[in-house]
C-alpha cells in the first residue's frame, strides 16, 4: 500500500513585503520628527577686544556705568534704580552732553534692561545711548 502523502509547503515571511513596509514607516518618522534645538547652559563670558578700529567720534558723553554687584552710577553719583529716571530727565534737562552706557561683563543682562526702560521713561532714545567697549591695552 502507497499512501501517498503531499508534503507541506514550509510557512515563509514574505520578506520584500516588509522591506517596504519598513522603509515606508522610517520615511515617516523622518519627516514627522522634530527635533529638539541646542540650548547653551553654560554661562559665556563674552570676549574682551584687544584691537578695534576707534570711531571719529569727539562727542563728549557722561558715563551711565553698571557694575557686576547691581550699582549703578551717572558720572560720579550713585543712583538706586527707583531714581534713575527722574535722575535721567534732570541730567537731559540741564547737560548738553550725551550718555554712553558702560556695563561691566559680569552686569547682570535683567539690570540692563532696566537701565533702558529708565532711559525710556526719562524720554530719551536708547539709540542716543552707544554701548562703550573699553579696549585692552
């Protein structure tokens, strides 16, 4: 007696099919991924210049100075920032001469800020005010 008995076919993973499938969702995921921007959080010290090209100009200004501990000072006087901006309006009032705003490179950026809203409030233009570099020699 022959039996005959059919053999089986061996189950196969249809492997074209998932390459395409896979390379359809890497596709998406690419285009749909956003990407998460560097932020710095480390604090930068910005560099000092040691040569730079002096500007002609000759115009006398008074120094509106901040230092890195908060103080700030209009020439030789002290000023607390409550103050500043009356202090502004009777320095523009009774001086011809401009400002020039000195900040040291640990000033806090917050008081900055401050300091041009003072000027703001004392009716001054911040674009009167330069940004004096102070130049190592």
């Amino acid at each position: 007696m022959n039996i005959y008995q059919k053999k089986r076919a061996k189950p196969t993973v249809p492997i074209i099919t998932l390459i395409d499938i896979l390379a359809i969702l890497l596709i998406f995921f690419i285009v749909t991924t956003t990407f998460k921007k560097r932020e710095s959080l480390v604090k930068v010290n910005l560099p000092k210049a040691s040569e730079m090209a002096a500007e002609g100009d000759e115009t006398q200004r008074v120094a509106l100075s901040l230092s890195k501990d908060g103080e700030v000072s209009l020439g030789n006087e002290v000023i607390e920032m409550d103050s500043l901006p009356l202090a502004l309006l009777r320095f523009s009032e009774t001086n011809d001469a401009g400002l020039e705003l000195k900040a040291d490179e640990g000033a806090p950026l917050g008081l900055m800020v401050e300091v041009w809203d003072a000027v703001t409030k004392a009716g001054l233009e911040i674009g009167e005010l330069p940004l004096r570099i102070l130049l190592d020699n």
